[in-house]
C-alpha cells in the first residue's frame, strides 16, 4: 500500500498546486527586477559582442556569458551528457548573385540588395539557373482543407515561380471590407502564409527558383529587413534531409509591377484573380537566370541548455526557449556597422536569465524539471529551436508545454498582456488567471495577419505536438494616450527592427518588462506543478500530433 499512497498524495499536492501560486512563488517572482534585466542587456547588446552571429566572436562571447550566469545561479548543465551546450551543426554560405530577368524582348534592370536578394540553400559552391521560363502562380499555396490550389495541374519544374506574400486575402461575401473567416482564418496568417511555406512547396513542385513578391503590408515588414535577414551570411543545419529549391529569392513591388507590364499584364488584377479559387498560374513571356557563387563554411554552433531538476517527477519537463543569436555586422554599411539587436534578443535572453534564477530561489523545488534553453539561429529560419525539437534533451512526450520568449516591451506598464495564438491551448486561462492577479487582462494579437505565431522559436515544438506558449507586450499603456502602444510598435519595425540601430534607449522604462517576466515565470510554475497537462484545443491543426505522440 505505501507506493500507492505515495503516488495519491503526490497527486494531492499537485493539485492543490493548480489553483494559485504559493507564497515562495510569488516571493521569486517578485526578485525579477528591471536593473538585472538591463545589466544583461548591456552585455549582450554591447558592441563587444558584435551583433551575436553564430560562429563568430559574438556566439563565443555570448555562449561564456551565458554559460557563466547558468553556473553561478546552481543550475545543472541541460546539455547532453551533462554538458552545458548542444553542438548545432551549421553550414553558413554567402553567396555572389548575379540575376537577369528578360521580359516581352526587354532587358529588366536588377540591382542586388536594392530591387532582390537570392541565396542558394542547396550549399553548392555554384548554383546556376539559365533561361528559365517564369510563372506567376498567385500565392503559392495548395490548402486541401480550404479546396485551395494555386497551381491546379501546370507543371512548374524546372521553372522560376512568382509568389505573393501571405494567405490569400479573400473578403467576405457578406462583407468586402472584411476577410472571410472561413478560409485562411481570415485577418490571421496561416502557415501557408509564411516565406517558409513558400519555399517548400516550391520545392515539392520541382521549381528551379522561388522568388516571393515583397509588400510591406502583407509582409509585416519593409524591404530594408529582408535586404539586412537576407543579404548577409545565411545557415542551414549541416545534412538537413528534404528537398530544397536551388534558389530562394525576394523581389521589391516595384520590380514586380515593371516585369509584369514588361510582360504586357497588370500586377493589381492579377493579384486581384489570385484571391479567386478558380485562380491559375500564368505563364509569362518572361525568362530568368541566376548565377550564385557561394562561400561556405563549417560553423559548429550552440544551443546554451540549463536544468533545474524536478523534485517528484524529474523526467517530466517545462521548457523555456529564448534566442540569443542576431545579424552580427555587416561591414558595407557606412557609420554603425553592428547589429545589436537590444530588443531582438538580447531583452528576451536577459529575461529567459532573470526568470532561471528566480526559479533557484524557489523552496521546495518544482515537481517536474524546469529547462531553459538560449537557442543559436533563429533570425537563420528558427534553426537552433529545429535542431533541439529533432534532438530534444528531454522527450517531446514528457515536455508539458514550451515558453518562448522573443522580445520584451521596453516602454512601461501595460494593463493588457498579448498571447500570440490565443485560443490554441489551455496555457490560455492560466494565463489569463495570472494576469487578473497583475489586474491586467490577456488579449489577441493585435496584428494577426504578420503571422508572429509561425515567425519565433516556439514554432519548432509546436510543429512536432508541444503546446506552446508566445507571448507580445502589450499595447494599452498606463499613463499613456489611446494609440500610444501601437504608435511605438510602429515606430520600433520601420526604425529599429533587424538594424543597427536596435540599441538600448534612454527613454526605456522595464516595468512593463518586468510584470511580462514575473507573469511567465508562474506560467511556467504553474505548468511545473499541477495535475492535468496543457493541451492544444479542438480544431488546432497541432492537436493531433500531440495525441499521437501520447498514444
């Protein structure tokens, strides 16, 4: 009888942990403060550490840094076999493009960097595509459970393909003001409306070469990012499996629109016939050719891995996730030349820090074990998160939930906290528990047609059946005026966001920081300590995978 008395009474006080936080928790979260938060973002967002690309002086000096923190709060090494990292082999290749577009017997003007960007992920050293017929084929997408099919039976092996960004945009029939919510989830990206996407079913279709239109709306984003995330040296996971088109490209509107009435089309109507489901590809009196020479190299990244063992159920496992990589420097530009990334992501790491140590201070331990994870190459395609959802230190079916954390709010208290995704897990009430308690309240994300849900770390386990949990700053400011939150998330992607300079402010107020990180902290407490798992609700298109790795 004692065993299963054991086991009842463990249950018990599990449970009895699900209904609010106990008093040393709430103590450790209260220790979270702005001045030790920006301490790490000094560090991490100094120029020293030149702008944090993986296999170069800034990963060696950011993997010590964090390596050091982890040790001297008493956490154990996460990593495999009792180390502190997990080696993610990389391949980085910068490549030398040189494209020429001839359209209707007419030469198209292409400037590198200015009108495209290319990049030949296959990492061969020379990847040439000559005189390839080119074919518009609306958004790209092929949705069974929408009756989508952008590319009906035309046949585009060994051709350049021209995609739109994002889902397509069908409005209402009730209302075309509106998008309709039956397809794509209507305002929402759908994974079908990621560059990501884009690029695999291109290469499922046999293209030579996937070139996405840019449009700054629909992309979330202007053309300066896609210039400075692309421009530069890429990754790929050395021997990754799958197929990949040769090349992978970005084109400007404006080139676009000069191609098409080159071709004798009109670039408006056709993106006007590709929100059609009778849409087919459209063949242009277009030809393309890329040259791309790639320099290549090994890079022996990593991914830094804490650990605080459970007390009652070791083997089961809460994960925070956090990025610590970002666009290192690029020495072309004239005058600041590093990519500091303060925001994106030295804040998210310094909280991920902040929230591990809280997490020391608690007495007793948690009852399941508590990991925290800084991942290598996120701006490269999320691909440290990839490579630790393909080699997780803890089994996926014993990981309860993934926190990730990217990016912090630097601008003050908020009385609302934003889940992106909210409605795809039951992580959603518990948090908004939590957030009642700050006498705040959880909201969606504000912006759900950028597709944030598909663009940071957390993705990878959610591929694979983790739920997942991702959250924004929030918008409503306290003190602030109506508008204010979203003036300065604004001002933050057009100024700040992936340039130099994405450095610590003067006018940074962490409070608001500060209640986010107390917030996830009991999140992940909370996760740690009760009965019944987190999972993803019906109609989530992740819910099955969870059941099957549970079965």
């Amino acid at each position: 009888m004692k065993p299963i008395v054991t086991v009842l009474l463990s249950g018990l006080l599990l449970l009895g942990c699900t209904r609010k936080p106990s008093r040393d928790a709430e103590a450790a979260a209260a220790s979270i403060n702005a001045e030790a938060i920006l301490d790490h973002i000094r560090v991490l967002a100094s120029d020293e550490f030149e702008g944090r690309l993986p296999g170069t002086k800034g990963e060696e000096l950011t993997v010590a840094y964090l390596t050091k923190q982890f040790e001297e709060m008493g956490l154990e090494p996460g990593g495999p076999e009792g180390s502190w990292t997990q080696a993610v082999p990389l391949v980085g290749y910068r490549g030398e493009p040189r494209a020429e577009l001839v359209a209707g017997g007419r030469k198209i003007a292409l400037k590198y960097l200015d009108d495209y960007v290319a990049v030949a992920p296959r990492l061969e050293p020379l990847a040439v595509i000559e005189n390839s017929p080119v074919v518009f084929v609306g958004y790209g997408v092929v949705a069974p459970e929408y009756d989508w099919d952008d590319f009906k039976d035309v046949d585009v092996r060994g051709k350049t393909i021209l995609m739109l960004i994002n889902d397509p945009a069908v409005p209402d029939p009730a209302d075309p003001a509106r998008l309709d919510e039956r397809l794509f989830k209507g305002r929402a990206m759908t994974y079908y409306g990621r560059w990501t996407y884009k690029y695999e079913i291109a290469a499922e279709k046999g293209a030579a070469a996937a070139i996405i239109v840019h449009e700054t709306g629909p992309a979330g984003y202007p053309w300066e990012v896609v210039r400075n995330s692309w421009g530069g040296e890429n990754f790929a996971i050395a021997g990754a499996a799958g197929p990949q088109v040769a090349l992978q490209g970005w084109i400007t509107r404006e080139k676009t629109r000069e191609l098409m009435a080159a071709s004798g089309l009109d670039f408006d109507a056709l993106k006007q016939a590709a929100i059609r489901r009778d849409f087919r590809p459209v063949a242009l009196p277009a030809r393309a050719t890329f040259r791309i020479k790639n320099r290549l190299r090994e890079v022996a990244s990593r991914n830094v891995i804490a650990r605080l063992k459970g007390a009652q159920r070791p083997e089961e496992c809460v994960l925070y996730t956090s990025h610590w990589d970002h666009l290192g420097r690029d020495a072309s530009l004239e005058g600041d030349q590093i990519f500091n990334g303060a925001v994106d992501n030295a804040s998210g790491v310094a909280i991920l820090l902040e929230i591990a140590r809280a997490f020391t201070r608690l007495e007793p331990k948690p009852a399941r074990t508590v990991l925290f994870a800084a991942v290598t190459a996120e701006e490269q395609g999320l691909l440290g998160a990839k490579y630790l959802a393909q080699h997780p230190v803890c089994p996926l079916e014993k990981t309860l939930a993934n926190i990730n954390i990217d990016g912090m709010n630097p601008w003050g208290r908020t009385r609302d906290f934003v889940v992106v995704g909210l409605g795809n897990t039951t992580l959603d009430e518990l948090a908004e528990e939590l957030a009642r308690r700050q006498g705040r309240v959880v909201k969606p994300d504000a912006e759900p047609e950028k597709g944030f849900f598909y663009r940071a770390d957390h993705f990878e386990f959610a591929k694979k059946g983790v739920p997942a949990f991702y959250s924004h700053a929030g918008t409503d400011f306290l003190g602030k005026p109506p508008g204010y939150g979203e003036a300065r998330r604004k001002e933050f992607t057009e100024r700040d966001y992936h340039k130099p300079s994405d450095e610590i402010k003067p006018d940074w107020d962490l409070a608001g920081a500060v209640e986010d990180a107390r917030l996830l902290l009991l999140l992940g407490y909370r996760v740690a300590q009760a009965e019944k798992w987190p999972e993803w609700k019906p109609g989530t298109e992740f819910r099955a995978r969870r059941e099957a790795m549970l079965r």
